[in-house]
C-alpha cells in the first residue's frame, strides 16, 4: 500500500490534496503534516512512498525540508507544491533532487500524473536495490581466514578512491569477485562494470574489443562499433588476465590510462572517456616484463594497489564456510533439499591438495551433491571427490 505524506502548512489544501489522492485511489495510505519540523520529523520516523511539500512554510521551508531528506533517505521521490510566486524556486528544486512540482490550486489530472509516475519510480528504485542484492550475493567473498580478511579490510579502503588495483593469485581464486566487491562499493556503482578477458580474445582482435572499430577498418568490420572502454564510461573496465594481452593492445591501454583517451581502430578522432580499470592477471608480471612481454610502465600504472588473493591451500579453514555456501546455493539452483556434509568429510576435504583452487572446490561440492548419500560422509567423499 503506497504511504503518501503531505507537507503543507494552509488546512484547506491539505484536505483538498488527501481528498484527491484518497478518491482517486483507496489504496493510497495519505498523512499530513503542518509544516517543515513536523513533516521532517515524520520522514526520519516513517517509510514513505512519496513526499508532496509546499515550498512557502514557516518554522522550515520546502527547500531545507528537501535538501535534509535527500540526505538520510534520498531514494524517497519528493514533488513541492508551489504558489504563482515560487515557480523559478520550483524550478531551481528540480536542480535538487525534486521529482517534479505542482501549482496551486493543484490541476486534478497533474497532480494525478505526478503521484503515478512518482510511485512508480519508487518502485523502480526498490526493484533495482533488491536485484542489485541479488547480484552482490553472487560475488559475496565467503571465509573469515586471516588473508580473506586482509583482502576485505583492502577493498573497503580502497574501493571508494580512484586508485588503480592489481590483483593477482592463481586461477580458480576469485580475482573477479575482488573487481566486482571494488566497483560495487565504488562511487561509480550505479555505473556499468564492463568484464573483459584478455586471454579469451584473439590477439588481433583485442584491439577492436577494447577500443571499437569504424566501418571498414578491417574485413568484417561492416559497421562502426564501440568497444568495452566506451560502454564503461563513468564505470569500472575489469581487464582479467592482462598478462595475456598484446604489446600492442598494451601501448593503447597506457595511452588510454594516461590521457583519459582512446581511439577506435581505423579513425583519427579521439574519444574521452572516463573509466577506472581494474587488473588482473595470474601470471608474475615482473617475470613478463623482465622476458619482454610486458610493458613496465603500464605495470606501474596499473599496479598503484596490488591485492593478491591466496590459493585456497593457503586458506583452508575457510573451507568449511565454503562447503556450507555452495551447498546451499546448489540446492537452490537445483530446487532441492539442502545436503549437509558430516564433519568427517568436511576434514578430509580440509586435507585435499585444492590444485583448481575454489573453483574446482565448487565442482566437488556439487558432485558430492549429486552422487552422495542424503548426508555426504567420509566415504562418499573418498568415493567420489577422490583426486
């Protein structure tokens, strides 16, 4: 049910506006308030749907009443009432955060339009911070090892800068929840997080990919097309194992980092771009670079903060909570009961030499799942998670 509050200190509009909204829909749950304090008040104390303030008040005017909400709840959609003598103030509202605004006397049909399309940005907003929950559960970092941590302590510390991260570890640890963890916690996290692999792309077309291309730079090129670092504009690049990229490809992602450029393969024109990259790689760069097959100076660009994430050998205490994690999450993705592991199994799975890292601790959990007993025991993970 919609919760409405009206902020406004003549009665008379204030009965006009409850009597329109409450007509015009029964489900429509309408307060009011006097004026600014009260209505302020109510806002720190109550969730609402939509707040309708007049801007003319005494005691606090529609604007403060505005600025000091945005403040604590700014999801909260707010459209100001205005008299004839405020509409450049209406106006200058907008610039602050306001919905919308409406004139006195209130038009039906407007004020109607407003409230709707109001309410149904709230709930636009609402949907998105639930999705977007759904989307960090799936690049929780799960353990509490003294290296897991470190690593969680780092990218608090780090995320809300623009500082350059270098993560590195073994494949299978999870470098890319480490680049997802840092943009979603960034202040760039209601921009786009672009994933490019490095190693999947062919040499001769990392260039296109990362850059763009113009209608016939090259054979298949038929049209002109952007490439990541442009549909990561405002957002986060996360460039995974940048060992693997060309010298070439190299060169322009310096240029990139250093001069907030880029140019499409074939044109001439620059293009600005405002990107933050994040790398990862699982190689030894120092060792690349001393072989010729990394440029140093792009190192030393992109290595302002290295986070290295541990081979799960090096954290085994956190395979417990690991176990537990994915076994929950598989029964969900398979609509089935969740599976418990007996302590045995659990510590003989502690023992195992994790060569493929989480990610191959993933695959075992779910074969375990699939082919064990209604609890996994000792034996079945001697059976099937045999090595």
């Amino acid at each position: 049910m919609p919760k409405i509050l009206i902020i406004e200190d003549e009665a008379a509009i204030r009965r006009v506006l409850t009597k329109i909204l409450s007509e015009e829909n029964d489900t429509y749950q309408v307060e009011e308030a006097e004026d600014g304090v009260v209505g302020f008040e109510k806002i720190k104390n109550n969730d609402y749907d939509l707040v309708l303030c007049d801007i003319k008040m005494p005691k606090m005017d529609g604007v403060e009443v505005l600025e000091a909400v945005k403040k604590i709840k700014p999801e909260i959609p707010m459209v100001m009432i205005s008299g004839h003598g405020d509409m450049e103030t209406a106006i200058n509202t907008m610039r602050l955060g306001a919905f919308d605004y409406i004139s006195k006397p209130p038009d039906l049909n407007r004020l109607l339009n407003t409230v709707r399309n109001a309410l149904d940005k709230k709930q636009l907003v609402v949907e998105n911070k639930i999705l977007k929950k759904k989307v960090s559960k799936n690049y929780e970092m799960i353990g509490e090892s003294e290296a897991i941590n470190h690593i969680k302590i780092m990218i608090e510390k780090v995320a809300q800068t623009e500082a350059r991260v270098l993560i590195t570890g073994p494949n299978g640890t999870g470098k890319e929840l480490v680049a997802h963890q840092l943009h979603e916690k960034s202040v760039r996290a209601n921009f786009p997080l672009i994933e490019v692999n490095c190693a999947a792309i062919p040499s001769e077309l990392i260039e296109s990919e990362l850059f763009g291309h113009v209608k016939g730079a090259f054979t298949s090129a038929v049209k002109d097309r952007a490439g990541k670092f442009e549909a990561a504009d405002k957002g986060t690049i996360f460039l995974d194992e940048i060992g693997d990229m060309s010298l070439s490809a190299q060169a322009k992602v310096l240029r990139a980092l250093q001069e907030s450029m880029i140019t499409r393969v074939g044109a001439d024109k620059d293009i600005k771009v405002d990107v933050r990259v994040v790398a990862a790689t699982n190689k030894d760069l120092k060792v690349e670079i001393a072989e010729g097959r990394f440029r140093e100076d792009l190192y030393h660009r992109l290595a302002v903060i290295l986070i290295k994430v541990p081979a799960l050998n090096e954290r085994r205490d956190d395979i417990p909570m690991l176990i537990a994690h994915f076994a929950d999450k598989i029964a969900l993705e398979q609509g089935n009961v969740v599976k418990k592991f007996s302590k045995e199994a659990i510590n003989l799975l502690k023992e195992y030499d994790w060569t493929g890292n989480i990610r191959e601790l993933r695959n075992v959990v779910e074969r375990l799942i699939i082919l064990g007993g209604s609890e996994i025991s000792e034996n079945d993970v001697k059976l099937f998670a045999s090595k």
